[in-house]
C-alpha cells in the first residue's frame, strides 16, 4: 500500500469570523485588567489561540484593535445615521450615557491616562480615534471645514472627560447628567455648525425656523382671527416706520 492509498490530508478550516471574535474577547480581558499602555499584541495573541501575525492582519494596530474592541467610538456607526440637524442632541446624550457609567478601558479615559505616561501610546491612540470618527461623521457631515468641526468636536468630548470623569472636580464635575446633556448639545451644535457658510444661507436656514410661527401668525389674521398677521407685515413691511 502507497502513501497515496491512505486516508486524505485533513483540509485547514479557515474561520475569519471565529478568530475575530476570539481576538476581540482577549483584547476586552487584556485591556480591562493590564490597561491599554501595558497590554500587548502579542499577549492578545497568546490568549485567542492565533498568531501575532493574524491579529496584525485582522486589525493593523493595537490602536485601532482596541477601538473595536472597547464600547464607545465602535458604537459610532450606529449613532450617527439620521437628521443631521439632531445629531448634536444625539452625541451629547450618548456620550453622557456612557461616561456615567464607563470604567478605565474607555478609550476617552484611556487616551488621557496614556497621554500623562506615554505621549508616544497617546498620539497613536488618538490618531486612530480622530481616524475612525472621522469615517464615520463624515456620512452625515459636509464642506470643505468637515474634518475641522469634527476634530473640535472629539476635543471637546476629551475636555469634558478630564474635568468630570478624571479630575471629578469643579461645576462641570458636579452637573446634573441631563444639565450636562443640555449643555453639552448647545455647544456641540456650535462647534457643528460651519463657519464659512454663506451668510444668506444661514439668514434663511434661521428664518425657515421663525417662519412657522409668522406663517401660522398671518394665516390667522387673514382669517380674520387675531390680527397677528396684519400686524407682522406691518412690522416688516416697506412702510414700517421703524425701519
């Protein structure tokens, strides 16, 4: 009997996905109990049963490993699709949600943490942050100034990591969650906004707002309601004596 006439090689079973997630459960363990600046690749490796080589392959980086590892910028993707014009409410609101019950293994925290031991960890960190938000906000955000508005964005959220959640000192620290949501919306809805946009524009993207309430007005007193509209066309007519 030949070689040949025994029972066939057994076929590798290729399991992407399978390897995936047993790298991912390993980087969530090794993260939460060594921190991000102290666990390594290669020990993520060793407890998913794969290679150095495979994790390299299926993330690019321990940065962007642990971003898809650890709850927060992975939960991007589905947070922003919708009206861009509540995209700030649903940032804040997330953001706050999260933070208020987040440990040392999110990335926000972990960024700042790293950034006082490690400057080299922290820059990487960060860079693969800006990098994964800016994919995703960039499906509901346009212009030329897209990516400035974002990076101040991201850097407001890190500011309001350290005063409330590292140092836990000071107002902001000791704000109500849902005042801070509030907040923390208006001024995301300020740092959203483009700044060159064109002045015109930005007089009727306002006045569509106002003009709800001037439509409803006018209706009215056409109908011979309360006046309000005669009154509102007098107000801004050519004939206004206050003009």
């Amino acid at each position: 009997m030949t070689s040949s006439d025994g029972p066939p090689a057994r076929k590798r079973v290729r399991a992407p996905q399978a390897h995936r997630e047993a790298i991912l459960g390993a980087a969530r363990a090794a993260f939460a109990e060594r921190g991000y600046a102290r666990a390594t690749i290669r020990e993520i490796a060793g407890r998913a049963g794969v290679t150095h080589g495979l994790v390299m392959r299926h993330f690019g980086s321990k940065e962007r490993l642990f971003l898809a590892a650890v709850p927060g910028t992975r939960d991007l993707p589905e947070l922003v699709p919708g009206p861009p014009g509540t995209l700030p409410d649903r940032i804040a609101r997330a953001f706050v949600e999260r933070m208020e019950h987040a440990d040392s293994g999110d990335p926000f925290l972990a960024l700042i943490r790293s950034a006082a031991s490690d400057e080299g960890a922290a820059t990487a960190l960060y860079t693969a942050m800006r990098q994964s938000s800016t994919e995703a906000y960039r499906t509901v955000l346009t212009g030329p100034d897209a990516d400035e508005r974002i990076d101040l964005l991201g850097a407001h959220l890190i500011g309001i990591a350290f005063s409330r959640y590292v140092l836990r000192s000071g107002p902001v620290a000791e704000m109500d969650p849902e005042r801070l949501t509030r907040y923390l919306a208006r001024t995301l809805r300020c740092a959203l906004e483009p700044l060159d946009e064109p002045e015109a524009e930005t007089e009727t993207r306002r006045g569509a707002g106002r003009g709800t309430k001037a439509g409803t007005g006018r209706e009215a007193g056409a109908g011979g309601g309360t006046g309000r509209g005669a009154e509102s066309e007098d107000e801004h007519g050519e004939g206004n004596s206050l003009s």
